[in-house]
C-alpha cells in the first residue's frame, strides 16, 4: 500500500534545477546510492569560489554557463567502481514529480552515461516510492521566466 504522503515516481523521471539554470534533465534513481551526484564538465576552485559548468554538450539541456558558489565543502566518496574519490558538494532545488525541495549533490564526471544525474536515498527517503516497471510518469515543470 502506497503511503499518503509519498509520490510514484518511475526509475526514471525528467527534473528542473532552477538554482542551476537547467531543465528536463533526465535522472536516474539509483536506491544504491546514499547521497545524489550531478555530472559536471568543469569544476574548480578559484579566489575562494567553486567555479562550475554543468552537464556537457552531449545533454540536451546543457547551457554552457559557469556557476559560481561560495558554499560548497569536499568529503569522499566511494564511487560505483569502488574507487574513493574526493568531490566536491553543492546545494540546490530540484523539482521532480510536481515536489520542490533543496538538497546536496555531489559533483563528479559522468562523461558518457546517459543520465547526468542519480538521485540517491537521501533525496528519495519520505518523499517518494519507486516503481523500478515505469519510467518517465510525471511531466516536468519549466524555469520561470
């Protein structure tokens, strides 16, 4: 029985990212994963500012723009491979399912996968259920001019 207070979402779904200036980007729900991760083409730390651009020009909703961020911390993680790398985190709002909410991505290259964003336990945990048989059930919502 599906909780009240908890959405359906497939294992796959399209979000927004309004803080990041991106749309109807494809995310992958992975309930292997603790923390989310967003693939970055470019990440550095420079004068105290985390400079970032997101995605790639093979994504459709890749812009190009660098984000700049003042809050941001490292912590290691261990990837899908086991390899322990060292990434940095950043906040932001995701919109999935009709649902707005802030929270922390870890930001690492995903050159080549098909889906630049996994969304871990942390985001899925008293929000949603997975139905693992369906993909895409929600549309998604638009930047707001």
């Amino acid at each position: 029985m599906l909780s009240k207070d908890k959405i359906l979402i497939g294992r796959r779904e399209l979000a927004v990212l309004p803080d990041f200036g991106l749309e109807q980007v494809k995310v992958k729900v992975d309930t292997g994963a603790y923390t989310s991760s967003i693939h970055v083409s470019s990440c550095h730390e420079e004068a105290g500012q985390l400079k970032v651009v997101f995605l790639d020009d093979k994504h459709a909703a890749y812009t190009a723009q660098e984000m700049n961020f003042t809050k941001y911390r490292t912590k290691k993680v261990k990837s899908s491979t086991g390899q322990v790398q060292e990434r940095y985190f950043v906040f932001g709002t995701i919109c999935i399912a009709g649902l707005c909410f802030k929270t922390e991505f870890s930001l690492t290259v995903r050159k080549g996968m098909r889906y630049p964003i996994l969304l871990g336990r942390k985001v899925l945990n008293n929000r949603f259920v997975v139905d693992t048989s369906k993909k895409y059930i929600h549309e998604p919502l638009t930047l707001q001019a």
